[in-house]
C-alpha cells in the first residue's frame, strides 16, 4: 500500500510531542509510535478537524456569562461573552465600551478570564437547561 499523499506530507512536517491546552485538563499529543514494516492490515480510523470538533462544541453555552479582558492598541478592555451560536460556533462578546465581536473557540481561549470557582457547576448547568427550555416554549419547539 503507497502512503504517499499530502495527508503524510503535512503530517511529517509537525513536530511530535505532548502539548498542553491552556484551560483543559487534557492533552494533545502529535505522533504515532513507530509501526513495524510487516504490518500489512491498514485500519483507517475517522478523522475530526479542528475546526470541525470546535464548530459541534456542545456546550458552547457553558461559556455565555464568562468575564473576557482583551488588549486593543494600548488598552485593556473588559467584557463578557454574551451568546454562542451554534450553528457557526461563533461567540458574542460585549464589551463595557459597548463595542462587541464574535470570536473562534481559539481566540476566545486567549481572552477568557480564570472562571469564579464559588459558583457550583450545578447551578451553570442548571441556568442553561432553563434558558433552552425557555427558548423552547417562546418558539414553539424550534430553537
């Protein structure tokens, strides 16, 4: 089997390693282990983009409150993420000027501010679950 591609190509041009994710609690690790020339049985495995797995983010709204600071030119300015859309997985931010924007997952990460742990999760998840099903009932099951 010939595994000559720009799939290999792009592949063998990242460096392997173990990288930390700013935030998460996981990892990314680039690289495989090295794989013996007798194996003959090729299992193709499905692949996720990076812009595909942040585009599903399903709990987008988890982040709709969460205080934002972002430097412009000189100044620091703060704000608060306001909705997340899920259909472009695009999120609103409001600013104290007034100004607002709508960010990628991986910009938005670089302007987060540390979460207020005193708040339960419960009542995160809990806001959210009312907030849809109120969305539910003001469109009539459309949301």
């Amino acid at each position: 089997m010939d595994f000559s591609g720009k799939e290999n190509d792009v592949e063998e041009s990242l460096p392997p390693g173990v990288f930390d994710i700013p935030g998460e609690p996981a990892v990314v690790i680039n690289g495989l282990p090295p794989i013996s020339s007798n194996a003959d049985t090729f299992l193709p495995c499905p692949v996720v983009t990076d812009a595909e797995s942040h585009k599903n983010i399903d709990f987008g709204q988890l982040f709709e409150g969460r205080e934002v600071c972002k430097l412009f030119e000189d100044k620091y300015y703060n704000g608060k993420v306001t909705k997340f859309d899920e259909e472009t997985g695009w999120f609103r931010l409001q600013y104290e000027d007034g100004d607002d924007e709508d960010l990628e997952w991986h910009e938005l990460e670089e302007v987060l501010q540390p979460l207020d742990i005193n708040i339960p999760l419960e009542e995160v998840v809990t806001k959210i679950i009312k907030k849809k099903q109120s969305s539910i009932e003001k469109f009539g099951g459309r949301t």
